[in-house]
C-alpha cells in the first residue's frame, strides 16, 4: 500500500469582473390600467388577475384609486401616463366621451408609434371603439365582443391573455 501526503497549498482566489449580458435585476415595467369612474368594477376584477402574479414579476400595476384625495387628479393621471412602460385603456362610450382621453391620447399614440409604450385597449361595453383615435391599435378582444357581453368564465379568460400578454412583454 502506496503512503500519500498531502501538502497543503496556498490558494488565491481572483475575481473578474464580467460583463453581463442580462441586468442582475430586469426593470420595472410600470403599467397604468385607464378607466372611467363606471368601469370601476372592471379593473377591480383585473386587478385580481394581476395581484396573482405582480411578486413574482416585474411591474407595477397602477390605476386611479391611488390618487389621494385633494389631488389634481388629471396632473396625477397624466404624470403616471407619461411614466408608462404599458397603458391598458378601458374602453367604452363613457371613457371616449371624456374630454380628457381627447386631452391626454395624443401624447400617448404618439409614444406607442415612437416605440416606447404600448397600449393594450379592451373593450369593456359597446362603443365606437373602430371609429375613435385608437382604432389603428390591436384591442385584447374584439371589439364586437366587448366585455360586458361575455359570460363570466369568458371575461376570466380575455383577463388570463391579457396578462400572460403583459407577462411576455415585461421578458422582452
């Protein structure tokens, strides 16, 4: 039987510093839900949907019921439109009768063209969504099956897309 030694040999450990192809930590992707006060109910159910997964991903997911009271609600909404990675407007006729979405979209198509935001509309309630200013935008759902006239189980699914759309743009 063979003895072996051992010798103990000093090591110096040295670190490079490499470039990395990726982030350590990918940005965050804020998206901005836009909806009237009567569509409230929709973004609370989409809300629910995105709750599911905003911890384990990168967004921020914000909407008018965090303006706090006593604020300037349009310079609230339109500095958070101006922050956008991702703007989910919630179309119906009460949302494109408001004359501050004729205010406020110009800026916003204007950044979607330029390639630094998208817009992601859903047609929530029968409306003139293919004659407004975003009509040239692909919409979530088709517009002659806006929200309000799908069965439950059917607005759960158009939410699901919606967000595993979201989740494959936050990866880009």
């Amino acid at each position: 039987m063979k003895n072996w030694t051992y010798k103990k040999r000093k090591t110096r450990m040295t670190f490079k510093a490499v470039a990395l192809s990726q982030p350590l930590f990918p940005p965050v992707k804020r998206i901005v839900l836009w909806a009237c006060h009567e569509d409230r109910r929709y973004v609370q159910s989409l809300l629910v949907h995105f709750a599911s997964c905003q911890q384990t991903s990168c967004f921020v997911v914000w909407d008018t019921t965090h303006i706090p009271a006593g604020s300037l609600w349009q310079e609230e909404i339109i500095s958070h439109l101006a922050e956008a990675h991702i703007v989910i407007p919630l179309i119906s006729a009460d949302f494109l009768a408001s004359p501050f979405f004729a205010q406020a979209l110009p800026r916003l198509l204007e950044a979607s063209y330029a390639g630094s935001l998208r817009i992601l509309p859903v047609i929530l309630r029968p409306c003139l969504f293919q004659e407004s200013p975003l009509a040239p935008l692909q919409a979530a759902n088709d517009p002659s099956k806006p929200l309000s006239l799908l069965s439950l189980g059917q607005r759960e699914l158009l939410w699901v897309k919606l967000i595993r759309t979201i989740l494959h743009l936050s990866s880009l």
